[in-house]
C-alpha cells in the first residue's frame, strides 16, 4: 500500500481498527452472513476500544482531530474482513452527521457522549416506499403541536434500524412548501408511536440490518428540531457530503478483501502443473485490479483530507466522485476476485462470492451512482456557464 502520510493519531485509529477487523470480524464474518443476526457482540467490542469516539468531537466525549479521515479509515478496515458489519459503524457515522451539522450545544451534549462511547447506536432515514432518488418527493410529515411535533409516515430501508437508538429523520414540518418545508428531528428509539418493519432479507451486507420505521402519531419534542424548520434538505445535502466518502472507503475496503483472498489463491491453485498466478492472463487482471482500487483509495483520501481541511470549496462533487468512483471499482475488483478463484469462486464454502454480494449496495445507497454522475455533470455543466475554476 503507498504511504500516504498519515499522522500518529491515524495510524493509530486504522490499527485499532485492524486489529478489531482481523481479531473479531473476520473469524465470524461468515457466521453473520449466514444467520443475517445483528453482530451485538462485535459491536460491543469496537465501543470497548472506543471505535466509535472518532466520529464525535472532543468537547463532546470524543476522539476529535481529523474526523472525516479517521471515519474513512475506520470503515475500510472494517470492510475488508467484513461490509455488512462495518455498517454498524458507517451507519452510525451517518446518523450522527445531521447532529454534528446542525444541532445546537445542548443537542450535542444530550447525544453525543453516547455516540461516542458506542452506548447507542445512530441511524439516518430519508427514503420512503416511493422517495428514492428523488428524495424531495417524501411525504412524512411532523406537524408541530403544542411543545411537540406529531410525525405520522414510514421510511424504508434505513441502516440500523431496529437496534440503533438515535434516529435522525427528515420530515416535512410544512408540506405545502414540499421539500423547502423539510426539517431534521432526532427520535429517540421507545418513543411512543415510533415502531419497526420487518428486517429484510438481502442480497449482501446481511450483517446489517435494514428494517422499516413506522411513525403513527408518534409526539417529539420541539427540543429535537435540528437546525431550523425548513432547512431539512440542507442538513441532508450537506450529511451526504461528509458521508459519501464513507461508502467509498467500505468500497474499498471491500475491493482491497477480495483482492487479498485473490492473489492469495492464486499463488495457491495449481493447473497445467504451475500457480495460476504464472499465466500472464491472471497475472494481468490481478494488476488491474490493485490499480483502480488504489486509484479508488487515494480519492477517498483525499476528499476525506478535503473535508477536514474546512476547505471553503464544499466538496459535493468530490463526494460524489468518491463514492460514484470507489463503488464502480468495488464491483469490478470483487467480480474478477471471483474469476480468479474459477468455480471455487461460485461456492459458499468460500468467502468470495460474499464480496461480490456485499459490494453491490455501494453502487445503490445514499444515491445510486446515477443520481453522483446526475449531481457531478451538474455541477461541472454549472461551473463551466458561470465561468468558474472547478471545486466551487
Ligand atoms: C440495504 C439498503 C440500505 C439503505 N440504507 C438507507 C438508510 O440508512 N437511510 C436512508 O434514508 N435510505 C437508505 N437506503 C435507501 C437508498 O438510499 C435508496 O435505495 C437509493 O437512494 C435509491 O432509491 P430507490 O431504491 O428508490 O431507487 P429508485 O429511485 O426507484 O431508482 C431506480 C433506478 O432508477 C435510476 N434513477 C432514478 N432517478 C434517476 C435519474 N434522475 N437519472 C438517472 N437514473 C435515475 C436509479 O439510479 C435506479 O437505477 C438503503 C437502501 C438499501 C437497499
């Protein structure tokens, strides 16, 4: 891996998170796949070593310092022994933001200490049954009554749901103005009226649980508004901003796992009498492979780098290419990974297909990669008709 200079203080994060990865993920990775269980006793361990303080800052219990790389780091090394269980981590890292960006002092007192000390859990909901890509079109709604909100809907598909207990949820608390009506509210998992869906069943990242929320008549407090009413949507912008280079790191995290199993296999797997690491076809495809994903890498890196810099360039379009770019090269490398190991590469018995499984949600969550290109050729078709340098 090149040397990217990263500080003590990073070095030491991504350790930590090695050794969490090697010692207490990848043994059970493939239990969890199986059973589709939430991995409680894994998470558990990573708020022992205090995993989950490099996502709050340290006024607030946390480990502060450069946030967003540390969040980067962190959910790479997860990702290589296991994608769906470094969600418990990603996911909370995404539920958090709204709260890092728009709550006030006593918000961040009330809930960050927990955050940090992995007490609780985060999770961010957005998407509704018929609100994907086109998130302006939600339809929950917190209608303010008295000293509460009253939130009647359902999101669909949010990471964490059901077991996180911090749950920061855009809704609209003015509906005629559409998504310019749309506020943050944070909901506290017992809240009465606030219930989940059944745990779905996926494809990949099992380890995860995706569950939907069901809000009916369920009473928030006015003191859980986050930011402004009306500045939902731009809470949830600029969350994505922070986050994406988080999906981008678990895509490469999971490029970099199966990379690893695959050229350990096929300096292994003999045919013709020889590794079928000596045929220049494999071999070729093997250095492919290393190539995008450390090209993925340093992306991620440096807009991770970009963001902690407090740039005043906001970094949407590299975000955007961060998570578009990593996730593309997440598929490709995982697929090939199977190739390399031939039919072996098809079976159970062997934990690659799994990569492959899990690499695929990278390309669809917190916008599929249609809607990064949508966002990325607009700001570059923007720029160019203002006749600005790009990066604004
Ligand atoms: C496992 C999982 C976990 C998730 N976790 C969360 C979470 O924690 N919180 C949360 O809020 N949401 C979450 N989501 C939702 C996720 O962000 C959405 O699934 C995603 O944004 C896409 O929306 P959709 O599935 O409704 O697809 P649709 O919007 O219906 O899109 C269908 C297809 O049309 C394409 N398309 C749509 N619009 C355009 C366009 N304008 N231009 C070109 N192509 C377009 C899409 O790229 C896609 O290929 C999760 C989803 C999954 C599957």
């Amino acid at each position: 891996m090149l040397d990217y200079l990263l500080t003590e203080e990073q070095e030491a994060v991504r350790d930590l998170a090695r050794t969490i990865a090697e010692e207490e993920i990848r043994p059970v990775a493939a239990h969890y796949d199986v059973t589709g269980e939430f991995p409680w006793p894994v998470v558990r361990k990573m708020a022992e070593v205090d995993l989950f303080g490099v996502l709050v800052p340290e006024e607030y219990g946390g480990l502060g310092g450069t946030m967003t790389m540390n969040m980067v780091l962190v959910t790479e090394e997860l990702s290589k022994a296991c994608g769906g269980i470094a969600l418990a981590f990603a996911g909370t890292a995404l539920g958090v933001l709204p709260i890092l960006i728009a709550g006030n002092e006593e918000q961040k007192r009330r809930f960050l200490p927990d955050v940090a000390a992995g007490r609780r859990l985060c999770a961010f909901a957005i998407t509704e049954p018929q609100a994907g890509s086109d998130a302006g079109g939600i339809r929950t709604t917190a209608l303010r009554d008295g000293d509460h909100y009253v939130l009647n809907g359902t999101k669909q598909w949010i990471t964490n749901g059901g077991e996180a207990e911090i749950y920061t949820v855009v809704a609209l608390t003015n509906p005629a103005k559409g998504p310019r009506g749309a506020s943050v509210l944070v909901v506290e998992k017992g809240t009465p009226g606030f219930s989940f869906g059944k745990k779905e069943d996926k494809m990949g990242i099992r380890a995860s649980a995706t569950r939907e929320l069901v809000f009916q008549d369920c009473r928030v407090p006015v003191e859980n508004l986050l930011g402004k009413e009306g500045t939902g949507f731009i809470t949830a912008m600029k969350t994505f901003d922070a986050s994406r280079p988080g999906v981008g790191a678990q895509a490469v995290g999971i490029a970099q796992g199966a990379l690893d199993l695959a050229v350990a296999y096929a300096m292994e797997r003999k045919q013709f009498g020889h590794p079928v690491s000596s045929f220049q076809g494999l071999r070729f495809l093997l250095a492919d492979m290393a190539m995008k994903v450390e090209a993925a890498r340093a992306l991620v890196y440096a807009v991770a780098r970009h963001i902690d810099a407090g740039s005043k360039w906001r970094p949407t379009m590299y975000s955007a290419m961060a998570k578009c770019f990593a996730s593309d090269v997440a598929m490709e490398v995982t697929t090939n990974a199977v190739q390399v190991f031939g039919g072996y590469g098809y079976m159970r018995d062997y934990p690659i297909e799994k990569y492959m499984r899990d690499a695929k949600i990278t390309q669809i969550y917190e916008g599929t990669n249609q809607i990064q290109r949508d966002e990325i050729s607009k700001i570059l078709i923007g720029e160019h008709v203002a006749g600005r340098g790009s990066g604004s």
